[in-house]
C-alpha cells in the first residue's frame, strides 16, 4: 500500500515483500533484508540492517494507525488567517489587539487562525516569568485567574467557532517556564500543547551589513521534549515555535508522522529575520512538501523593544511564497489546499527515494563519541 511504500524503501527503492527473510544462522531470530533478489547481509552490515529492520517494523506497525487517524482529515481545502499583532508591555492591551485581530480573521472567512510567538509577552527574557501563565490540562477550559492569554483564546475560538492556534505563551509550570504554544478548538478546548523544543540561545557579532544579536532564553526557560501534531478537520498539522523551524530533522518527523501543513508561531529579530526568515519557511516547505506559516507579532514602534522582523509568510508545498507581509500588524486569509501537498508529494517522490541507511538520522556514527553514538542509536530502534 502507499502507506508502506516509504516504509520499504530503506534501500533507495521499494522491496518486495520476498526480500524480507531471515538471516542465515539466525534460526528466526532476528530479520535482514536487501533489494530483491534476497542477500543476507554479515558483520557490520547486519548489525547496520538489524537497525533498519527494526525501524521498519516500527513504521509499519503504526502504518495502519497513522491511516486511521489522518483518515478523520477531510482533505477539503480551508481558509486560514494569520494574524500579525501589536505586543505591548501591557498584557491587556495586547489581548485587545489580539481579540481584534481574531474577529477580523474570521470576519474574512478564516476558519483557523494562527498567532505570532509572545503575543501577549514583551519578547525578553526578563519578562517571561513575571508574564507567565498556569495552563489547564489538555481537555481543560482555562481560567482567566490562572491563564488571562489562554482564556481569552479559548473564548474567541468558542464565540467565532474558529480553530486558535495560539502562538505562544510563557508556561508556568512548578518552578519551570516552557515558551508553549496552545491549540484550541471551536468549542474552546486545548486540544494540543506544544512546549518549543529548540531554545533560542545565538550569539551573532556585528558586521558592516547586519547588527549583532545574542539572546539567551535558556537563562529562563526550559526547553519541550516532544513533537506536537494536531488532526484538524481538513489535515494533519505539525507545530513548532520559531528557532524549532531551523531543524529541518524535526520538520521531515512531523512531515513522516502524516503532517500536511506546518505552523509555527516565530519572532526572528532584525538581524536573523532579513537573512533566514523566508529562506527557513521554503526550505521546510520543500522539504517536507507541506505547506508552512510562520506567524510574527508586529515590530514595536519603540526602537528600545525586542524588534520583531514581522513579515508574517505563508509557503505551499511547491516552496512558493504565497503571503509574505511587512513588519505592520494586520490580518490575511488565505486557502489552503491540503490535496496539493499530495500531488506534489506524488510528482516529486522524495519520501521514496530516500537512503535512509546513508544518512537517517546521521550516516555514520563510528566517529562519534560512544555515549552520543548510544544515544541516537536508541532513538533510531
């Protein structure tokens, strides 16, 4: 099935169901596979293809329920609004720029919106804790003592009938403090919650063509530890948070976990946002072949303020720009069509053609230190 055909192709292309055997002298023990017609593999490459073989079982055991679950995906094309908010010092103001912004999404015809990373937190890291919120769990309706942000979403999505994609908001959780983005949907339910897995810790020295930029959020927050994906009624959607998209290793596992678009809320700066804002956003397009939003606050008219790069940016699954705006708050809605990804996906067959024994996730960890070699051989069994 179509389902498996990525599965079996470890190899650089499909194998037949007759290539997979047992090794000689494994008396059924353990299974080592190669392109038809059948060669058992020895010494290093069967421990090498014991790895293979084990991933493969994996990915067809949850073939079957990745199915099932995209199933409840309607494949229909949508409109999705991407709001560009004002941030102010004040959380309330922000709020009401948010609360705005949302109406006139779905006045447009949204039904998704997405928002810009802190959009009710100054975006330094002095601030994140004294802004910080105590989210309910999963399932839960917040409340407005514990998570004003939160509530103020969750109330929006329910009034409006709308699916929020709240970009984020500092959690507060024990003495931790996650940068999360919360997923609300239309009857005001967070229905996924996605802690940024990958902190924004940079320090980039000044040149005669861009000012510096360091940044430490690792001084404050805590980074996530999983993927997040969302079964939306027209597609499966993976989330990231800003430095998340410069992973392309997470975009291509939410993109093999079903995904068809991916969002992330973001923030990049005056130095990194003119170089790598659009450049990161069609690079995980294409390689993922999904579509991308990422989502910006507006940039602050006091030049003493983190200064946002905006440029709020929509991508398709051909890496074409479809909205890129400017640094100014505003609202765009536009469709999206998650059957495109399918048809690009089947023009381009990346997925099959890969050579995930050369380089998924590394090529070769002979080089590394033993204990991180470990490690990732674990995370790939």
């Amino acid at each position: 099935s179509s389902m498996l055909r990525p599965a079996l192709a470890f190899l650089g292309r499909p194998l037949a169901a007759s290539a997979l055997a047992p090794a000689a002298g494994s008396a059924g023990k353990r299974f080592v596979f190669g392109p038809p017609p059948f060669r058992p593999f020895v010494g290093a490459q069967a421990g090498r293809a014991a790895g293979w073989t084990s991933r493969l079982w994996k990915v067809v055991a949850g073939a079957s329920a990745v199915r099932t679950m995209a199933s409840a995906c309607s494949n229909a094309k949508f409109k999705v609004g991407l709001c560009q908010t004002a941030v102010s010092t004040k959380k309330d103001e922000s709020l009401a720029n948010v609360r705005v912004a949302v109406g006139s999404a779905v006045q447009k015809g949204a039904e998704l919106v997405i928002l810009g990373e802190m959009m009710s937190c100054p975006y330094a890291t002095r601030f994140f804790r004294e802004y910080g919120e105590r989210l309910p769990k999963q399932g839960e309706l917040p409340s407005e003592a514990d998570a004003p942000t939160a509530k103020l979403l969750s109330d929006l999505a329910k009034e409006h009938n709308v699916w929020i994609v709240g970009g984020s908001v500092p959690e507060l959780d024990g003495d931790k403090v996650y940068n999360t983005c919360c997923v609300f949907d239309t009857k005001g339910q967070i229905v996924a919650r996605h802690r940024k897995v990958h902190l924004f810790d940079i320090d980039v020295a000044a040149t005669d063509k861009r000012p510096a930029m360091k940044f430490k959020e690792s001084d404050v927050l805590s980074a996530g530890e999983s993927l997040t994906l969302v079964d939306f009624p027209w597609c499966r959607a993976g989330i990231g948070i800003c430095y998340d998209v410069r992973f392309p290793e997470m975009a291509l596992a939410l993109r093999k976990r079903g995904a068809k678009f991916l969002i992330y809320p973001g923030a990049f700066n005056m130095t990194t946002g003119p170089a790598h804002w659009q450049v990161l956003s069609r690079g995980r397009a294409n390689d993922t072949q999904c579509y991308v939003a990422m989502v910006s606050p507006s940039r602050s008219t006091d030049p003493t303020d983190y200064q946002a790069w905006g440029h709020t940016t929509l991508v398709n699954p051909w890496a074409e720009v479809v909205v890129e705006a400017e640094h100014e708050a505003g609202v765009w809605v536009v469709e999206v069509d998650p059957s495109e990804a399918d048809r690009i996906r089947e023009q381009v067959p990346t997925s099959y053609q890969k050579k995930e024994d050369l380089y998924v996730p590394y090529a070769d960890d002979a080089d590394e230190d033993a204990a991180v070699g470990e490690r990732r051989k674990r995370a790939r069994m």
